[in-house]
C-alpha cells in the first residue's frame, strides 16, 4: 500500500512529472544492490527475535517518518505556494526519497527473516507444508496489491492526497502492534524458531534463551570462558580491515551465492525483472500512451493480479505431483508462450512502432488567439513514455505565444488491435511468472543451508534489483513510445534466456540427483 502511495506522492509533488518518482526508484534500487548482501549477512549473525524486532521497528517507524513528512509537503504546497519553492522543496524531496530508501531497505530485511527462514523452519522440513505456506503467503500478497491500491485511490480521488497519507501513518502504526503481537505468538509456538546456528558459529545449535544466559551477569558467568576460548580462536582486526570490512562482507556474500548448486534457478528468477512487459510506471505509461484510461489501467492491473492468484492455486498441486524442477520449466515455458503475443502485438494495427520515426515531423493545427485563424506548423518535438507527455498518439493542447495548438495524430479507427494483444499477453504471462517465482523461492529456501539463508537471499535480491536497473536504463536511452517495441523484444530476450538457464538447473539437478539441505537443518533440531 505504502509504495504504490509513495508513487502518486512524488509525481504529485513534482507537478505531474514523473521525475522524482524515477530517482527514488533508481535510489532505492541502486542501495539494494549495494546493501542486499550486507543485510543478508546481518540476518545470519543476529537471533531471529532481534532480527525481528528491528526489521519490523525500522520499517514502520521510517514509514511513518516519510507519511509525517509527505503530510507537511502536501499541507506547504497547498496553503504556501510562495515557500514550496526552490531550497525548501529540495530539502523534502531529498527527505522523502531518503525515509523511503531506509524503509525499503527495512523490508526488504524483514521478508529475508520471514519468508526464506521463518518459513522453512515453520514447515517442519516437510516440503509439501512449506509448498503450502508459499502459496498461501504470496496468494495474500497478491490479494493486497489489487486491494490496497483501490483503497487508497478511492481516499486519494473522493477525499484528498492528505487524508490518504495521514491514514497510511495510522494504519502503520495499529498494523505493527498486531502484526509483532502475531509473530512473537508464531515464536513461542515454533521451539524451533529460538534454535539459530548463527553465520560464522562453530558451535551447536541452541537456542536464543542459552546465548543469553551465557552473556555476562553482575561480571561472573562462565560466559567469560567461553569468550576467552572464542577470542583465541579469533584473528585480530586491524584499522585497515575493519575499515574496509563491509566491502569484504559483500564479496563473501557474492562468492556465497556463486557456489549455491541453485544460482542458476535464481539468476533465471532475476532475469526475469529485466522487462517492460509488466505493469510497473514504464508499462502503464506505454498502455495510457495508447489511449487506455486510468480507470481502464486499474481493471487490467486487477486481471492481472488475479491470473497471478492462480498461479497459487495450482503451485501446491503440480509440485506434488510433477516435481519442483518441472513445474518451474512449465511456468517459464508458459510465460514464454504467453509474451509472444505481447511481442507479435508490435506490429499489428494500431501498434506505434515505427524505427524511422525521427524522420517524420509532427504535423500540428494551430489557431492564432486573436484572429482565429488556422495555422500550419511542423515540429520535431517527440513526446516520450518518460516524462509528463506519455506519447504521441494522445492529443494534447499546449500554448506557444499567442498560438494555441493541437497535435494531429494518426489514431486508428476502431479497436487498438496492438494494445489489445498484447495486454492479453502480459495479463495471461502472471500465471507463468509468479509461478516461476514459487518455484525458486522454494528451491532457495530448500537447498541454501540455515547459516546462510540471509546472505543469499541478499545476494539474490541484489542480481533482481541489478536487472531492473538495466531495464530502467534501456527506457532512458529509448525513452519513445515509437521505441517501445525494442524493449519489447529485448525484454522477450531476457525472458527466453531465464528460461534456458532452469532447464539447464534443472538437467543438471536431475543429472547429479541432488537433495534439499532442509531436512537435514530439520534433524538437527531433533
């Protein structure tokens, strides 16, 4: 709910340019990728509990930082236009992007903790269980991001910008007390979650209530034996290394995740972010570009999220029966199938396509204000999917002197067939793409030993963020609606390529017969 909020906020407060929303998405993927391995790392050191307490503290507190400030910014703009200007607007802009960059650092560390070891400790060892809590779990995420934005829109569109922000700041506030209320009761009901082997722990499991009896009490514990013994065992740090220790972290985390036996899963899994063919701001831009209204958008993104609902369903079942390695080639094969629509849709009817399109002015009809008459004018002007003109296929009046003028385009009669196909395309892909993204997750939760289910899951999200980065790029440099269609097959390219990559885990898995360390954890909790 917060995020989809957060964008509207920015293109707001940035008078409809979608500017402030492109640095914060850049920001903010820019310090996952330098921080995902960091905070992995920290999840593997620390005790669940604390792990908790911090993740979820930090993520709601910065929310409700950002919400407080997003508040004062909307209440400036609106009652003192003369100070909502130059220094002062700057300064919340940076503050704003800064609250929510750390938020999103926060959950991304608090899905870490929950969904790939909480999880995988809550099934028991039982894959069958943990299949079932994977699906469950993202059918309610699923749920959420078609019904949170409806809400808030509705608050946003019949109410006000304000009331929707400052009822985000509530709602943060009661959902936190609730939601560490439900997980510490998850605590006290699962003996196996207090049981952690720490990252860098030679010793045995136990659990979090024995690592806090053995710290020091009133100075005589036998604590202090067993810190004596582990400081032997411990080489000194220098000035020099502790400086540059959390680069040296960060590329143990990398090394980490390279010799995972399922990198090649989860590199397929990130190579799926590298595509426009979602219904992220590029998407909806291309898709309002093409004459779809906003109301419009929210029924397809809806459509959407219930094709990806499916793919919860059937999850359990196909795994059961099929195995985890075929039902991940079938989801990638059907995403596959389904985007060939979205790419032959480039050059049907209606479709903006066109490489020589720099070649061709833009013909607008001009009215002079003060005789009426019709004037002729040419321009090169090439409106972009990138800034506040989406596209050229939209009529749009602007004022140049005492010239009013109106671009004239070459709107298709009828049905867009193009946009048409290729909706249908990426809504049918959902099923196929969230089932993919079961698949791995379980693969990862599966076959990533306990000691360093934070580090790679970091690594991981770090690659994800890394190929959304490059997609946002290619927009930059191809920001035209005419050039859409190359991000089209590019993206198309990505996703072949993801395919690729799990057949050849998955060849290579069933050639080497290998198992899942999950049920191995499991037995030494026993």
């Amino acid at each position: 709910m917060w995020i989809f909020a957060l964008g509207l906020y920015l293109v707001h407060l940035d008078g409809g340019m979608l500017r402030l929303a492109g640095i914060f998405g850049f920001a903010s993927g820019g310090c996952i990728l330098l921080f995902g391995g960091l905070v992995g790392e920290w999840v593997d050191r620390n005790k669940r509990l604390y792990v908790l307490r911090i993740s979820l503290g930090t993520m709601n507190a910065f929310i409700l930082l950002c919400s407080a400030t997003v508040c004062v910014a909307l209440h400036l703009e609106a009652s003192r236009p003369d100070l909502w200007t130059g220094g002062l607007k700057i300064f919340f802009e940076v503050a704003i992007v800064t609250l929510a960059i750390i938020a999103q650092l926060a959950n991304m560390t608090y899905k870490i903790m929950l969904e790939r070891d909480w999880m995988v400790v809550v099934a028991h060892g039982d894959t069958s269980a943990l299949a079932n809590l994977n699906a469950v779990t993202r059918c309610v995420d699923l749920s959420a991001k078609i019904v949170a934005p409806l809400c808030v829109g509705a608050v946003m569109t019949y109410i006000s910008l304000l009331v929707s922000a400052i009822g985000i700041a509530v709602w943060n506030v009661l959902s936190v007390i609730v939601e560490y209320l439900l997980l510490t009761r998850v605590y006290s009901l699962v003996p196996e979650l207090s049981k952690k082997k720490l990252r860098g722990s030679e010793c045995s499991y136990e659990t979090e209530t024995e690592m806090e009896e053995r710290e020091p009490m009133n100075g005589e514990t036998k604590s202090l034996e067993f810190k004596k013994d582990s400081q032997e065992h411990k080489p000194k740090k220098n000035c020099i290394r502790t400086m540059f220790e959390p680069f040296i972290v960060l590329v143990n985390g990398w090394r980490t995740y390279i010799r995972q036996k399922v990198v090649f899963a989860g590199l397929a899994l990130a190579l799926l972010y590298m595509t426009v063919m979602g219904f992220d701001s590029v998407t909806v831009g291309y898709i309002i570009g093409n004459g779809i209204s906003e109301s419009e958008v929210g029924i397809i993104m809806a459509l959407g999220g219930l094709t990806g609902i499916l793919a919860t369903f059937i999850y359990p079942c196909m795994r059961r029966k099929i195995g985890l390695s075929k039902t991940g080639m079938i989801a990638f094969a059907g995403e596959v199938f389904c985007l060939i629509l979205a790419v032959v849709s480039i050059w049907l009817p209606g479709s903006p396509f066109d490489m020589n399109f720099k070649n061709k002015p833009f013909i607008t009809n001009c009215t002079a204000m003060s005789t009426g008459r019709s004037i002729g004018l040419q321009t090169t002007a090439l409106p972009d999917i990138v800034s506040g003109s989406l596209a050229s296929s939209v009529s749009a009046s602007n004022s140049v002197g005492d010239i009013e003028c109106v671009e004239i385009t070459d709107a298709p009669d009828g049905p867009n067939i193009s946009i048409i196909v290729f909706l249908i395309g990426i809504i049918a892909s959902r099923t196929g793409l969230w089932l993919a993204d079961l698949v791995v997750t379980q693969l990862l939760q599966e076959n990533v030993a306990e000691t360093e289910r934070g580090v790679v899951n970091g690594v991981q999200n770090s690659i994800n963020m890394l190929l959304e980065m490059i997609k946002f790029v290619l927009v930059m440099i191809l920001p035209h609606v005419e050039t859409f269609g190359i991000l089209v097959i590019l993206s198309f390219s990505f996703i072949v390529l993801a395919g690729f990559l799990f057949t050849f885990y998955a060849y290579r898995n069933a050639k080497t017969g290998s198992h899942a360390v999950v049920l191995d954890t499991e037995q030494q909790y026993a």
